[in-house]
C-alpha cells in the first residue's frame, strides 16, 4: 500500500514575477483562492434544473506579508496601486504574475500556483505603536484582483 504525505500548510513562498525584483517578500498567511461557477437556472416544467456553467469566478488572493525594516516591499505594493491609478497608460502594462510556491517538509517544491495578471485592489494599514512590550514585527494585509490562477 503506498504511503501518502500530507501538505504542509507552514511551508510556503511567494514571489512576484522580475518585474519586482527589488522586493522580498516573507508570506505569513496565504490562502488559496475560492473558486466558483454557476450555470443559469433552466425552468422545465415544475422543476428548475442549472445549466452547465460557462463562467469561472475567482476571489481576490490576500496574503499577509512581514514588513522589512526600510520598508521596501510595502512601499512596492502601494507604488505599484499608485502607479496604476495615476497613469494614463493601459492597465495591462501594470500586472504581473505572481507565484505561490509550496514546499514538502524537507523544504523541496512540491507545487507551483501562478496568479495570472494581477495587480493590487488594497493594502492595509501599519500600525505603529510605543506601548508594545515585546518585539513584534509589523505585518501588512495585501489583496490582488488577478484573471486567473494555474497549477504549474
């Protein structure tokens, strides 16, 4: 009987395509993103059976992400949202790809999700504070609208 090993859900990397290399980012929380389908409701008789769907939805990817001590990888997403919003060329020169890596627990990669054409909706706030006791390192919220996403 073959044995199975389980995925480790603490062991994980990502990292934006070469575009933005000038950022490391330290991926505390990622989730796979849900996603759904829905076939439109056909009325036959007295019953309502769904079609088969013809559209894929996808929700936004939000990874929380450790803050270097510069604050180089927060200010490379809110440049990036910036930049999107304050230029006149077409979006599309503003997405990237991004890859999520998964590794085993002997740190090897098991399997690769690349987000296609993303780019950032929202970044959330750092909160600095005086009254912490202990060390405590700021962690940022970032969400991505993206068109899809593939197993590589």
């Amino acid at each position: 009987m073959p044995s199975t090993n389980f995925l480790n859900p603490s062991s994980f990397v990502m990292s934006l395509d070469k575009n933005y290399s000038g950022a490391e980012f330290t991926i505390q929380s990622a989730s796979i993103p849900d996603i759904s389908s829905e076939g439109a409701i056909l009325s036959f008789k007295s019953v309502n059976t769904a079609m088969a769907a013809d559209k894929i939805t996808y929700s936004p990817l939000e990874l929380s992400f450790l803050i270097d001590e510069d604050l180089t990888n927060y200010k490379e997403i809110y440049d990036w949202i910036k930049t999107n919003v304050e230029t006149d060329q077409p979006i599309t020169n503003h997405v990237r790809d991004l890859t999520l890596t998964i590794m085993s627990s002997s740190n090897n990669v098991t399997k690769q999700i690349r987000f296609i054409d993303a780019q950032p909706t929202s970044l959330s706030s750092l909160p600095f504070e005086i009254t912490t006791v202990d060390a405590e390192y700021l962690t940022a919220v970032v969400s991505f609208q993206y068109s899809y996403y593939e197993f590589v």
